[in-house]
C-alpha cells in the first residue's frame, strides 16, 4: 500500500469514511497498519490512557516526541498525525511553528493537530503556508477541562452558530481535516454538510466523513471508564488479567517452565 497523505485524507471526503485510531507506541501502530488503518492519531490522550494522568494537561512535548518516533517506527503507510499537548501552541503563532517542527523533525509525524476553534486560525494558517498539514480539533477539546469540563458543547442556537463559524475559519485557515468531539448528531451533520474538508468525529454522530476513537477504548483496556461514545471491540483488558493470573498460578505451582520452555542441555 502507497503511504496516505493528507492529500489522500481530503479526497476521501464524500467517497469512504475514514476509520482513525490512536496508538501510542510501535507495537501497536503495527496492527494498525497490519489492520489497514489509514490515519493513526498519537493523541494528547497518551495521558490518561498509558502515563497514569487523570486529563492531558500534563502532557509535555517530550512526552508527545517520544511517543510520536515510537508509533512511527512501528508502521509505514498510515498518515501520522501527533498532538500537540496543553501550552505548547496557545502563546504564540512562533511556539506553535516551533513545537510543530519539533513533532515532524524529531517525532517524525506526517501532521500535528491542536484544539481550539477560530481563534487559531493565525496559528493554523502559519502552520500550512510553512509546510505543516494541520488538523483541527473542536467542540470538547480536552485541554479546555478546566474551562469547560467534558460536557457536550455546541448545544443551543448561539453555541452551534459559534462552532459552525469554528469550523469555517479553521478550514479557511488551511487545516486538511477537522475532529468534531462531543457535539450533538444534527450539528455534525450540518457542519459536515458546509465543509470541504473532511470531519472526523468522536461522540458526534454517524454523519461525520469519518471516526476516531481512543485504541484503550476499543480495546476495553481503560478499566471501568466506558464512555457512551466509545464502543468497545475487544476486551484486552480482562485477557491480560486472566493471563497474568494463570501464568503466576503456574509459576508459584511449579508448572512452568516445562520441559518444552526450558533448555534441557
Ligand atoms: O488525544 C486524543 O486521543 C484525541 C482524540 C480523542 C480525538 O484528541
């Protein structure tokens, strides 16, 4: 398979949805890949999800780094796309072309993604004239918990009206996709309608150009935390437990190594 590009992404718009997922290391950006996964997003969620924080604000660039070089050096052909995590672009268009350089040159990334709506537009349109292929973020944007917890936004006349002009001003901007997060069903739709750019939702509704959901979602790995939004396709989780119980039943038992686990001479 041919490497996907943005390019690629925009031009699925209105012909295939698109399936993304996060990843968050090299081992399972490979399935992924093996699973024909076009877009894999190492999202700001490598937080709560693999380093033990209960939101993505402590998220560093560091950390954003070193997980982005891990998840693209496990795969070949899906776009990367890395976040770029709480205060490293709000302060300025500089920091955001900085701290975006840094994702493509050391992280290896294809793209960055940032929240926020048209206040971002100047960072969003200094980013793409320089190179960068950006993808927006809107409505529950989780770095914004403290302002605006994670409820559902774009509820009400005026809320939705803001959104869509959100929306607009980002693609405008020249951002090649845009995740609409926690928003009703009729206004992604409505907003998918007005855009040429893909949207890609997340508790959104089934009438966005595609989906994304978080890898330890699906795969039941976030323990009790079970968002309406997040379908669960396996249960990874309960399959390690059960692992861990039988091998350390196994190993205090005397029962392994056998013979067949063991260098006999
Ligand atoms: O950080 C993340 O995983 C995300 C998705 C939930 C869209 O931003």
């Amino acid at each position: 398979m041919k490497k996907i590009t943005p390019h690629v992404i925009r031009a699925m718009k209105g012909v295939e949805k698109i399936a993304v997922l996060t990843a968050y290391d090299a081992q399972m950006a490979h399935f992924l890949e093996e699973a024909e996964i076009p877009v894999i997003l190492v999202g700001d969620s490598v937080g709560t999800t693999q380093l033990g924080y209960s939101s993505t604000i402590p998220v560093t660039m560091e950390d954003m780094i070193s997980h982005t070089a891990s998840v693209v050096r496990g795969c070949k052909t899906p776009l990367v796309v890395a976040d770029l995590p709480f205060m490293s672009y709000q302060i300025s268009t500089e920091q955001a072309l900085r701290n975006s350089a840094r994702l493509i040159q050391e992280g290896g990334c294809d793209a960055v993604k940032l929240e926020g709506g048209a206040i971002r537009a100047d960072a969003v349109r200094a980013l793409t004239e320089n190179g960068i292929p950006v993808c927006a973020h809107i409505g529950l944007t989780p770095q914004s918990v403290k302002a605006i917890g994670l409820r559902v936004q774009g509820r009400g006349e005026e809320a939705a009206r803001r959104l869509r002009e959100d929306a607009k001003a980002l693609e405008a901007a020249g951002a090649f996709a845009i995740v609409l997060e926690g928003i009703p069903a009729p206004l992604a739709k409505e907003i998918t309608a007005e855009l040429a750019i893909p949207t890609i939702g997340i508790g959104a509704g089934v009438h966005c150009d595609g989906q994304v959901l978080v890898i330890s979602d699906i795969l039941g790995l976030g323990g009790a935390y079970n968002p309406k939004f997040a379908k669960r396709y396996a249960e990874i989780g309960a399959a390690i437990a059960e692992a861990a119980r039988t091998y350390k039943a196994e190993v205090t038992g005397g029962v392994f190594p056998d013979d067949a686990h063991s260098y006999l001479e």
